[in-house]
C-alpha cells in the first residue's frame, strides 16, 4: 500500500457514497490525490464527486451481477484496487418481535452481504499484486446491542466478525483489513432508522420503549449533542486507506471509545441498568457525554 506522497496512482472503490460517511470518505480521498470509484444506487447526490474527478458507478450493492460488472469495469480501467472501503449501509430499529423477517433478511444483505460479496470480488487481484486495503464501516453498535436494534446490531457485530477473520487469511498477501466505528453521526441514518422504528414498534407492547428509544436516539443528533459531521469519521477512513500501517480498529470520535470502553468495563447487568438510566434521561446523551 502506498502511503499519502505517493497515492496518485492508487485506486479505491468506495461504496454508499451517495451520503454520509461514504460521500465525505471519497471527497477526502479525492483530496489525497487517489482515484476514485464512487458506487451508490442514486447517482444524481455525487454529482459533486465527479465535477471533482471521480468515476461515478451506479450500482446495487445486493446485486451480484452489478457488482460483479462493477469490480470488472474497474479493473479494466485500472491496474488493480488499492482499496475497498464498504461504506454501504442503512439502520433498522425495532423489537425483535415486530421486525418482519423479510425486513431482517434485507438489513443483513445490505449491511453485511454485499460488503463480503464485493470484498470476495477484489481479493483475487489484491492477492497477485500482493497488496491492498480493505475497510469496513461498522459502528459502536458492533460491540454494544441496545434495546430494539437486534437485527441492526447483529449486521454490524456480523461485519466486526469478518473483518476479524479475514485480517488472519489476507495478511500472508500483503492486505490489511481495518474496521470503522463510528459514533453519532450527522446523516440520513437517524431519520431511516427511526422512521423504521415507528413502523415496526409504535404501536403495541413495546410502544413505550420505542417512544423513549427514538427520544434518547435523536437527542445525540440535536444542537449540542454528541453528533459529528460525516467529514470528521470520512477523515479518519482516508487515513486508514493511505497510511501505510493501519490500526485494525478505529473508533471515532471520542464519545464512540467512551461508550466502547464502558461496554468492556461494565458486567452486563450493570451496563443494562445504564441503559435503562438513559432511555429515562436522554438530555444525559447531550449534557454528560456517553451514558452520562
């Protein structure tokens, strides 16, 4: 992998960089002079990407065709990728008992499928040029499960689990594997996310939770909450991608290490009697920091 002085002749897909994480991801990478190939299923958002010289891919990331098509334009174009960074994702809250299983199936083809199935596409030509990058964008949320997010939980401790398997079966071909947490950030997850939440839960036996859930989720989006722009994480996924000896974890910003380090600390009754403390208190979120 070559580091940032040298990164003009690097290639790097970024998926969802329609928004979010992935948009700001792929400018910031622009930035550092890689060439970039920016994948989501609307184009019409990155628009600005390409007035700023990146190659736009319409693509479906649960679609083994397109991406299969995708993976190979790029490498007819290009020597090889440098990076992958699966940046493709969406949240979907509600009781595990409310979630249609169709519904489920879809948030684990999204969150953690088609990051394996592109991932399985770019290894081969990472394997003969004996380097490149692999990064995953998962979240806290892939080491902590909060009330009402089972099956995004389970997609996102889903990825930290590939990732960590991978990282052994790459690192002989001169690959890396890294993993994003990200904490609160300022995108279009929250609205999706609790939209999906009063779909599944807001009506029912779990009306209540999910009322104070979507309380406390929204309070760390809200002026002078725990929130980041998507810039602040896209900047820490540069510096995973072009730095030329990665961490295999990074947890960005500070309040997603605290609200990791408490999970680690806490026995699980004590951490759930935490829990419970917020959904009561959400200003907790605004005004003390993680878990108060």
């Amino acid at each position: 992998m070559r580091d940032e002085g040298t990164a003009r002749r690097s290639a790097a897909l970024v998926t969802g960089a329609s928004s979010g994480i992935g948009l700001a991801t792929a400018h910031r990478l622009l930035a550092s002079g890689w060439a970039v190939y920016a994948a989501a299923r609307r184009t019409d958002p990155m628009r600005p990407l390409a007035e700023a010289g990146a190659t736009l891919l319409p693509l479906d990331v649960t679609d083994d065709e397109a991406c299969a098509a995708a993976v190979a334009r790029i490498h007819d174009e290009v020597p090889g990728l440098d990076a992958l960074v699966n940046a493709a994702g969406y949240g979907h809250y509600g009781a595990l008992e409310d979630v249609p299983l169709a519904e489920a199936r879809q948030q684990m083809e999204v969150n953690v499928f088609a990051g394996a199935r592109l991932t399985r596409l770019v290894l081969p030509r990472m394997r003969e040029r004996r380097r490149g990058r692999i990064v995953f964008v998962s979240s806290f949320g892939g080491k902590i499960a909060l009330p009402l997010g089972a099956w995004y939980h389970a997609s996102k401790f889903a990825i930290e689990a590939i990732a960590d398997s991978l990282r052994g079966e790459v690192a002989p071909f001169g690959i890396r594997v890294v993993v994003i947490q990200p904490g609160f950030t300022r995108s279009g997850f929250a609205r999706i996310n609790y939209d999906h939440l009063e779909k599944a839960s807001a009506d029912g036996p779990y009306a209540d939770l999910a009322r104070r859930t979507r309380r406390l989720g929204l309070s760390g989006y809200e002026e002078g909450g725990l929130a980041v722009e998507p810039d602040v994480v896209g900047r820490v996924v540069a510096r995973a991608v072009t730095t030329r000896r990665p961490r295999t974890r990074y947890a960005v910003p500070l309040h997603s290490r605290g609200y990791l380090a408490l999970r680690w600390l806490l026995p699980d009754r004590w951490f759930d009697a935490v829990v419970r403390a917020q959904l009561r208190v959400p200003w907790m979120v605004r005004r003390l920091g993680p878990f108060g």
